[in-house]
C-alpha cells in the first residue's frame, strides 16, 4: 500500500495527471507483488462494462449542444425577466439560471464556462465588481452537480453498485437548497453593495422570453421528471435528451449548422474520453486498495479515535473537502466511496445519504483553492486573480456548509423522496 499510495500522491504532487497517476502507480503495486499486468486491462473492461456509464458521454454531448445554439442566452433571458426587477437581478439570475441548467449539463465545469462566459462580461457591464461577478458564478456552478441529472451521481453509483435514479432522487432537494439559499446570499450582498436593478418587472418580456425558451424549459422538465418519475434510466434520458437538444437546434430553432454540430461531438468526446479512462484506471486502483483491506482498515482506524457517529461524519467531511479542492472530482469518487460506504455502515448511515454527501463535499471542492477546477474557469474568464474571487465567495461557502451539516443531521432531505418515489412505482 506504501508503493500504491505513495507513488500516486509523489505523482500528484509533480503535476501528473490524475489519470496517469493511478495508472502508473497500479502497474507498481501490481509488478511489486509479482501480479501480472494483465490485471488492468482486466479490471478496465469489467469497471467499464456498465450499462449506466453511457449516461456520462451522453449528457456531455447534451450540455455542448445546448451551448452551441442560444438556448443559454434564451434561458438567461427568461429568468432576468423573472428577477431582474430585484436590487442584484441579474446575480439572483446568475444562481437561477444555473438550477435550470443542472437538468442540462450535469457538471460544475460545464455550468462555470458555459453560463461564465455570458454572465461575468454581463455582469460586470452592468457594475457588479468583477471578483463578485466571477465568485456567483463559481458557487452556482456547484448545483449543477447535485440537481438530477448529475455524471458525479452516476459515476458515484456504478462505483458502489447503488441505484443512480435513487441518488439523481436525493439530489433533487439538497441542489433545490442550495440554489435558494445563494439566491438569498446574492440578494443580500447586492443589497449592501448597492448593485444595480437589471431592469424593471414588464409581463410583456416575461412572456416573450418564456416563449422563446419553452424548448429547453419543456427539455429541462423532460429530462428531470422522466428521471424522477422512473419513466426511463439515466442513460436513456442522456440519450433522449441529446437527440432532443439537436432536433430543437436543427430543425425547431434552425441555428445548429454542421459546423458547430461537428464541435460539439469533438468537444463531448474529449470530455468524456477523458472522465471513461480516469474510470477505467481508477478500476485497478480500486481493486488493489480492497484486496488491501483499505476500507475495512480505514472504518476500523476512524472507529478507534471516536465511536461517536457525528465526530466521525466530521473528520469525514472535512478531508473529503480537502480531497475535492486538489484531486479531480471522478477519481475522487471511485476512490473513497468503497471505503466511506464501508464507514458508513459500521456507524449505521444510509449509503444513498452518504453518497450525497460525499459528493456535494467534493463538487464543493471544485470552486475552492488551490485547484478547483470551476474556480479557475471563472477566473480565466473575468481575468480577476483567485483570491479576490475567493474573498467574495465567502459567503456562499459558508451557507452551503450550513446545508452539508443539514445534510448530515437531517437525514430525510436526502431519503425522503426517493422512499416515496419507490412507494409509487
């Protein structure tokens, strides 16, 4: 285990990418034990062979088409009507916008530089200081993850063989509080700050602007309620959900040309080329830390310092947050959750309510320094340094901490609707 973990973290901290960290560092495991390499090839192919991994290239490709046409700018549009007559419109829009296009994207990273660079330019025309403007849309981006449908859901499920549509379910009201509640913070900090009104509240362009965006709105409800209501599997909402996204470019809206087609199938797949093969190597790594016992080792080392279920949730919570502001977020997953699921069930925690957790810890990891992936995106965006983005966002991480604890103490937010969703089918 010295020469698995020790080796990837050596590599991690070189700057080698998270991919080829685990797999260099598996084929060292596996030649120091006299195993053969056959093993990973092996291990690839069965972490692979999942009917539900589709799921992954599937809404990536939704979420490139649905930006390569002006249904962004469609949406934007309709929820400024909604809001834009508030002090701080348009970064209450900034958090809305990115709640309805969680049902699209499925991923922070898309969500930051998708709406990011559309909403900080607006947003800084408009007065709002560039650190506040690129910090709104870094924090928003973190529901994206948690509102069905999430990729970081799927993979979380094939990793420990859990029902997906039973996590895309108790993901749907954490991502609803989350939003909300940065909508309240965004509301208050432009109160005091003074940000500008976007404009005042006209039924006329509420109407205009939902026409023009029933498309994706009827997408969105689609895709969500198909999944909640167990209408089809994630994968087939992906892939339903992209056909749908390109018949509404092509033939409905008429602005999705074989160019641009052609860009977002080249941009989906390698996007999820990449995610499919942190996946597969992340198979053999996973595979060395349980013939190791790690989990078991892990749940009985945790034990020995506190048998007290919330010590133990928060030493959890905090080296998972730790763990999602320097590691990407897939192989994150794939490699904790056999050993937190084992955790979880020597101190009696719903594997569906920790899983949650798990992953609203480590999406909340991608916009905090020193390699949150969507905190980087904004920042490239707005070309405002990290720590004045990071001074703004202050609180937003405090609020969502307050909804993780919520998530911890209050198990029902995350088991309720799918226990209820199970009792109607």
């Amino acid at each position: 285990m010295l020469i698995l973990i020790g080796s990837f973290l050596v590599m991690l901290m070189v700057k080698v990418p998270v991919l080829f960290s685990m797999g260099i560092s598996s084929a060292l495991y596996l030649l120091s034990n006299d195993i053969s390499l056959m093993v990973i090839g092996q291990r690839m192919t069965t972490m692979l062979m999942s009917f539900t991994l589709l799921a992954v290239p599937f809404f990536v490709l939704l979420a490139e088409l649905f930006n390569a046409g002006n249904s962004t700018k469609r949406l934007i549009r309709f929820v400024l009507s909604l809001v834009g007559w508030v002090r701080g419109g348009l970064g209450i829009a900034n958090v809305g916008i990115s709640m309805l296009f969680a049902g699209v994207s499925g991923t922070a990273a898309a969500d930051s530089s998708g709406l990011g660079t559309f909403l900080i330019p607006a947003m800084e025309k408009e007065g709002y200081d560039k650190a506040f403007s690129a910090a709104v849309t870094s924090a928003s981006a973190s529901v994206g993850p948690i509102i069905p449908p999430s990729i970081a859901m799927v993979i979380a499920g094939v990793s420990v063989s859990l029902s997906v549509t039973d996590l895309f379910l108790a993901g749907a009201i954490p991502g609803l509080i989350m939003g909300f509640s940065m909508m309240i913070v965004t509301y208050f900090i432009s109160v005091k700050r003074k940000y500008p009104k976007s404009q005042g509240f006209d039924v006329h362009e509420v109407w205009d602007s939902f026409k023009d965006c029933v498309w994706e709105l009827l997408l969105v409800l689609f895709i969500f309620f198909g999944i909640v209501g167990g209408f089809f599997t994630p994968t087939e909402a992906g892939a339903m959900g992209a056909a749908a996204t390109l018949f509404i470019g092509v033939v409905i809206k008429r602005e999705l040309t074989v160019r641009k087609i052609f860009n977002a199938i080249s941009r989906s797949a390698a996007l999820a080329g990449v995610v499919i093969i942190i996946i597969g190597f992340a198979g053999t790594f996973g595979w060395a830390v349980a013939k190791e016992r790690v989990p078991e080792q892990f749940a009985a080392w945790i034990l020995g310092v506190t048998d007290n279920w919330m010590l133990v949730m928060l030493l959890v919570n905090i080296a998972l947050l730790i763990l999602g502001a320097i590691m990407e977020t897939t192989a994150a997953i794939i490699i904790t959750m056999p050993t937190l699921i084992a955790l979880g069930n020597a101190i009696g925690m719903d594997p569906i309510q920790l899983t949650v957790i798990v992953v609203v810890n480590l999406i909340l990891g991608m916009s905090t320094p020193p390699l949150g992936v969507s905190l980087l995106i904004v920042s490239a965006i707005s070309k405002e340094g990290i720590g004045p983005i990071v001074k703004d966002m202050i609180p937003y991480y405090l609020v969502n901490f307050l909804v993780l604890a919520a998530l911890v103490m209050i198990p029902p937010l995350t088991l309720w609707l799918p226990e209820v969703m199970r009792a109607l089918r």
